[in-house]
C-alpha cells in the first residue's frame, strides 16, 4: 500500500500548537480516513483529537507519528468548513481549532461521538426484554444492550450511549442485528423545542408594484452567479415578504436556505412566518434552545431534512448544503459581530460561505451599513430599494424637542411638554405607545453632592448602575453587585443622589403619572425568564397593555398597528458613547424605533427628545433622510480612515496590573515598528488607556492600527502577536480586525 500522511489541527485552544502537525495513516485506517474527519493522535505523552485538514502523499517531517483512531463513521467538516474555517483564522485572528469548532454541531463535551449512529428496536419492547433475559448467561453485554434499548422504549438510543451503558462492542452489535433484533441505522428521535412561538398561516400576499420590481432583480440573481445585493428598504415596505418568497423559491429549485436575524428574540414574527410557510422543512438555531434541542437542530439540518435555517450570528455556519439563498436581515446591526471567542463577523462569513456555494446572499436594512453602502458606490454590490411603506402608509412625522429649552423654561421632569401632551392624547384616543430609553436600570449613577464621589465597580472602570426594587447598584459588565450603605463611602455625607436616567425608573414616573394605565417594560432585565419577552410581545399586541418601555430591545422588528406615538425619553445616551460609530449607532436606532409608529392605517408620530438637536445624526432621523446621513458621516470619516475607508486593527493588552499592561503594549508596538514597514495611508496609534481602562480587575492598553489594505500585515502581525503572548505570560493580548465597538 502506498503511503499515506495527514495533516491535522489538533483539538487543543493554545497558540503553541495552533499550526497543522503531520500523522502517517497506518494501512489499516486507510480506507476509513478521510477529509474533514476526526482522528484520535498521539501527541506528546497524551492521546487527543485532532481534525484531518489534509490528505498527503508526501512525508513533510523526519518520522511522523501514526493515527490511532478514526472513531466516526463519516467527516464532520465538509470541504466548504475546512477552507472557511482557515480563512477566518487568518482574516479574523483566531486560532485554527477554535474557528474549527465554530463548524461542529453543538456538543457540551467535545469527545462525544460527532456524527450520531442510532440502535433502533425491531422487536417489541417485551420481546426484547425476553431476549435479553435468555441472553444474560450467554453474552451479558448483548443482553444489557437489549435492556437499555427496551427501556428506551421504542425510539432507539444513540449507539454511544448504549455502548457506554451496557459496554457492548460492535461486534456484539452486529450480532444482534444480524438477528434481526436490532437496528443500526441514523434515524434520529427529535425533541420538540418548548418555547415554539406561533405559527403563521403564510398566504400569498400581493406584492406591491415597488415588491414586485424588487422580487423581479432577487428572482433572476437566483438563478444565476450574481453579486450581493443590499436591499435597502425603509421600515415597513414588506422586506420579510420578500425574504419569505425567495425562500421559497430556492427550495423550488431543490437548494437551501439561510436566514440571518441579529437577534432571535427579538423576531418572534418572522420566525412565526417561516416556521408556518416551511414547517418540516424548517430549523430554528438558536442559542437559547437547550443544548439536546440545539443537537437535534444541528442534526436536522446536516441530514438535510430541514432545508430553511432562521438563526442568529453562529447560524451562519448551519451545515447545510447546496445552500441557494443567504439573507442577512438588518444587516448593520453589530450584534452579527462575535467580539469574544473566536471573533468574527457574520456578513463576512456569510459572504464567503455564498460565493463557495454559489448562492445570493441578500443584506437588508433600513440603514445599511457605511461599509455595504460603500460597496454599492463601488460596484461590488447591487442596490434594490423600497422607498414606500406598504399600503401606502407615510411614515410617521418626527418632532425633536431641545431638552435644553425645557430645562430653561424651568422644566426639570424627565418629559417634555410635547411628550407629555402627546402620550396623554394618544391613550385618551385609545391607542398605543412606545417610549425608548436605551439604559436599563434605575438611574445612570449614585453620585454624593458633598464630595462628587461616584459609586463606582471595584473590578471595572465604570460607574455601578442604580436599581430600585430591590435597591442595589450593579455593574453591567462584570455582573458585580451591591446595596448602597446610604451613606457616602469617602466623605459619609449621606447627600447621595441618582444621576441619569433608566428604564426602570422611567417606569416608575410613567406609572405616577397615568396611574390607570397597564404599562409594560422590556429590557434585558425584565426578561431574563425564558418567556418572558414573547409573553409581553403578545400581551402588548392584543392591546391588554398601553404603553411599553423599553431599551434597544423594542427597536426592531415589532410590527403593532395600533401604536400611533413613540417617544425616545433621551437620544443623548447613544450620542455620546466615546466611539466613532455613535453618530451612526444613533441615526439606526433612531430610524429604527421611530419606524414602529403608525404601522397601521392610523397616522404615526415621533418625539425625539435631545439636549443636542443640531447634531447630524438627530437631525437627519427626524427627516428620514439617510442620504444626507451617510454624506454627513463619509466625510467625518474619511480623513481619519475610519471604515469604510480604512480597516482597522485594535490591539488590547490587558493585566492585573496597569503598569504590566502598558508595558506589554509598549513592547507590542515596537516589536509592530520595528517589523511592518508603514506606508502612506497606514497609522499607529497608542498604546493609550482604553476608554474602558479597567474590566473584571484587568487593565487595558490599546494599540490601533488603521490603513487601507491591512491584510497584507497579516502573517507577520500574527506571528508578533503569537510570541508575545507565549513570552508575556500574565498579558492577555488580543486583536481585533474591524472591531465594532472601540471600549
Ligand atoms: P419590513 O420588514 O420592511 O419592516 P414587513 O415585511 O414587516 O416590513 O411588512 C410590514 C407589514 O406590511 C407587515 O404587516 C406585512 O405583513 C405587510 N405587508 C408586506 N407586504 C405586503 C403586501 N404586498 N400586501 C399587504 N401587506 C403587506
Ligand atoms: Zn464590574
Ligand atoms: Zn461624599
């Protein structure tokens, strides 16, 4: 037999074996070995997993060691995973297994079985008790297999799972079945997931002639090669219709579906319509089904059953095949970045699982990105647009209303006079309201009067949030919390004052306010129940409520006839985030949640209320002009290669002391120096304190670096960056391509 090597990624998260190693293939696992498959190693003085990235002919180091085992029946990474899983650990700066691991099912532990074989019964449960009781003398395990398998009851057991029960070998197995007692087969029971939301019954509607345009271009770039295509359609133009039929029309053609949402909780309606037009043919993947449920999901898809696939950021790596149509739906929402893990972006990825395959892939927003609007001016994507609201319906006219005058007038309540007139009129009219305040909590923060103190988290260089009911103050990224003593910690004034403003406070004065209103609020704290936000999603669309409160939760997608106002409390909160997305981060929330009003036949009205109205971003929501937005903010940019100009690459030292972390980027940044020559457009900035310095008892140095084509830096980038991290061991160094947020 001709000789035969592998190279594999080892199953191990370190960056000193993040490289391909080479195994020979022993002659009696050559016809079991194939690409994509996993493989048991020698490494070291251990024995891991590791995944076969390559087959070679070649024999690469002096004497590779050999393969143990090839423990599944068939590859998990197909092709398609193997190239996409190198190249986002290049293009995104990840380690190889962990961008690997993004394309496995969803396992709790990785040493499971990754392709499931199933024992099926094929006798009635007392006959195989009966069986198992005349074979207790003979073969115990074969006669423990069969036991395990009757209590099952039926549906069959993953063959794992009864090995490690009855401790039966395949050839036990195979006795049996060669008996004609059991099965093995890859029928797979499937857990129904609980938290279902409704179906939708999915006629056909009409297209509007500006759909039917529309419908016509996605039609024809279906069935061809075709570039993305950004569908920019404002709030309510019927964009999910449009999804839907495309869905639709590639399962006509016998391929598949991928449909991305920023965030699944927040779309109970549109998975409502593709769970009622695709039923079987329909999966949902989503993180906060159980981890059986997200199995089965996983597996529905890989055994093509399911052909539509709904999901979030990590669906865009749902195995499925012969995929036809990809669409990413509010396609600028940064929550399609993962910023943790393995970092990646999911209309990248999704970019390039579309080319592999062939498929369109169709970005929709009401506010496209810089970045996509930008590939449309060059050319490398196609524009659809739908200007009108379906039925005719305007959209809703904004007023803003400058806080500053309020406040001179001797107004220091949380609500403008306009807004208070306004949400008085809408309920005494009957109608519904949505007022949006993008903070959670009670107030902003505890702050003494006598010394200026601000409570602050110990672990975090950030201020702790108020919160009544219970009282405490709570940190919002480390989680830590307390109970505020009454009493200042530095001077022991007891003059301690709330600051700012929260949901749960606006709450509060909306309740004194309009004491006989049933009032809902959505925020991530009023929804930590499972079902807690589907619930108030029915309870506010069968009108029960009349006003609802909410964070950045309620902007999207909520589609309420009846809500005729909405008011954003305070626009400030996004304006200021020290981040030079805040002016775009502003104009799509704003376009965003003033798109829920007057979604029905009844007229809309938006308050903006704002210490800043001349600011673009205000300015140009409020006249639903992204135009001018998108003008306005190219040439903020543009000067300081901001993207869609220029990348950028953001470097992050962090260590339990401050002075180790600078050190560690001033190390970085020589070493950066030093090895890439810098040419015209490019730029190193830092190391300087990030703007969150301090998280979970980390200090934090950033370094940025901005050019134009800064993949070409790539390799020596990573090596530097590889190294350091072995060499500075308490610095944690991370690096982050085309970062959305800058804290
Ligand atoms: P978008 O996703 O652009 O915000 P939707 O697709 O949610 O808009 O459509 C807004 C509303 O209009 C929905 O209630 C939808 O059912 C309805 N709609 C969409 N297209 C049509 C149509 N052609 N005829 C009638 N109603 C439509
Ligand atoms: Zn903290
Ligand atoms: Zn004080």
């Amino acid at each position: 037999m001709e000789e035969l090597y592998t190279g594999v990624i080892l199953d191990m998260v370190s960056d000193a074996v993040d490289k391909s190693y080479q195994y020979a293939v022993p002659p009696h696992l050559q016809e079991k070995i194939q690409l994509g498959c996993r493989v048991l190693v020698p490494f070291r003085s251990r024995k891991v997993y590791a995944f076969v990235i390559s087959l070679e002919r070649e024999k690469k180091v002096l004497q590779p060691r050999e393969i143990l085992d090839v423990p599944d029946p068939t590859p998990i990474l197909t092709p398609e995973f193997i190239e996409l899983s190198a190249w986002l650990a290049v293009y995104f700066y990840n380690r190889r297994i962990e961008t690997i691991r993004l394309c496995l099912p969803p396992a709790g532990e990785r040493v499971r079985a990754l392709t499931e074989e199933y024992v099926l019964p094929q006798l009635s449960t007392d006959m195989l008790l009966e069986q198992s009781t005349c074979l207790k003398k003979r073969a115990l395990r074969q006669s423990l297999l069969l036991e395990h398998l009757a209590r099952a009851g039926g549906e069959g057991l993953p063959w794992s799972e009864l090995r490690r029960k009855s401790g039966a070998t395949k050839k036990s197995l195979r006795a049996l079945e060669e008996r004609g007692l059991v099965r093995l087969g890859d029928i797979q029971r499937e857990r129904i997931p609980r938290s279902v939301p409704p179906q939708d019954g999915g006629e056909e509607l009409l297209f509007t002639p500006e759909q039917s345009a529309v419908w016509e271009e996605i039609n024809r770039g279906l069935g061809v090669k075709s570039r993305p295509f950004l569908l920019h359609g404002i709030t309510g133009s019927g964009k999910t219709e449009i999804y839907y039929r495309a869905a639709a029309a590639v399962l006509e053609r016998g391929r598949t579906a991928l449909i991305l949402v920023p965030e699944i909780a927040l779309t109970p309606q549109m998975i409502a319509g593709f769970r009622g037009r695709f039923a079987g043919r329909f999966a949902l993947l989503h993180s906060s089904l159980s981890m059986g449920e997200r199995y089965d999901q996983w597996w529905r898809v890989k055994r093509r059953e399911a052909r539509v696939v709904l999901g979030a950021r990590s669906a865009v790596f749902a195995p499925l095949e012969n995929i036809g149509l990809i669409v990413l739906d509010e396609e600028h929402e940064h929550t399609y970045r993962q910023d943790d893990g393995p970092r990646y972006h999911a209309r990248d990825v999704a970019r390039r699982r579309a080319a592999y395959h062939g498929a369109l892939l169709l970005l929709g927003s009401a506010t496209p990105s810089l970045e996509s609007y930008r590939q449309v001016a060059e050319g490398q994507v196609r524009l659809l647009e739908l200007k009108k609201r379906v039925g005719g319906r305007p959209l809703p006219s904004v007023q803003v209303v400058n806080m500053r005058h309020e406040f001179h007038r001797g107004n220091r309540g949380i609500f403008s006079r306009a807004l208070l007139r306004a949400m008085d009129e809408t309920l005494s009219r009957d109608e519904q309201l949505i007022l949006f305040l993008n903070r959670r909590g009670y107030a902003g923060f505890l702050l003494c009067r006598n010394c200026g103190y601000v409570m602050q988290c110990p672990s975090c260089s950030v201020s702790l949030t108020y919160h009544a009911e219970p009282e405490h103050l709570q940190c919002h990224f480390c989680g830590y919390r307390t109970i505020p003593s009454g009493s200042c910690p530095r001077c022991r004034s007891i003059y301690l004052r709330n600051f700012g403003l929260g949901t749960q406070r606006l709450e509060q004065a909306v309740r004194r306010i309009f004491p006989e209103t049933v009032i809902l609020r959505m925020d991530s704290d009023a929804t930590v129940r499972k079902d807690a936000h589907r619930k108030m999603w029915e309870t506010f669309k069968k009108k029960e409520a009349s006003i609802l409160i909410g964070t950045q939760m309620i902007a999207k997608g909520l589609d309420f006839p009846n809500v005729t106002l909405v008011g954003v409390v305070a626009a400030d909160i996004t304006l200021n985030l020290p981040d030079f997305r805040a002016g775009e981060r502003t104009f799509q929330l704003l376009t965003q949640v003033a798109g829920r009003a007057g979604r029905g036949d009844k007229k809309g009205n938006v308050i903006i209320q704002t210490y800043n109205p001349e600011h673009y971003s205000i300015r140009t929501a409020a006249s639903h002009n992204y135009h001018n937005f998108v003008r306005e903010e190219l040439k903020r940019r543009e000067p300081l290669l901001y993207p869609p100009f220029g990348q950028l690459l953001l470097f992050t030292c962090s260590a339990p002391c401050a002075e180790k972390a600078k050190k560690g980027a001033v190390e970085l940044r020589s070493r950066l120096e030093k090895e890439i020559t810098l040419t015209g457009p490019e730029e190193l900035l830092g190391p300087a304190p990030a703007p969150l310095q301090k998280i979970r008892d980390l200090y934090r140095f950033q370094i940025l670096f901005k050019g134009k084509h800064l993949e070409t830096h790539n390799q020596i980038i990573r090596e530097i960056v590889w190294e350091l991290r072995g060499k500075l061991k308490d610095t944690r160094i991370t690096v982050d391509f085309n970062p959305m947020m800058m804290l």
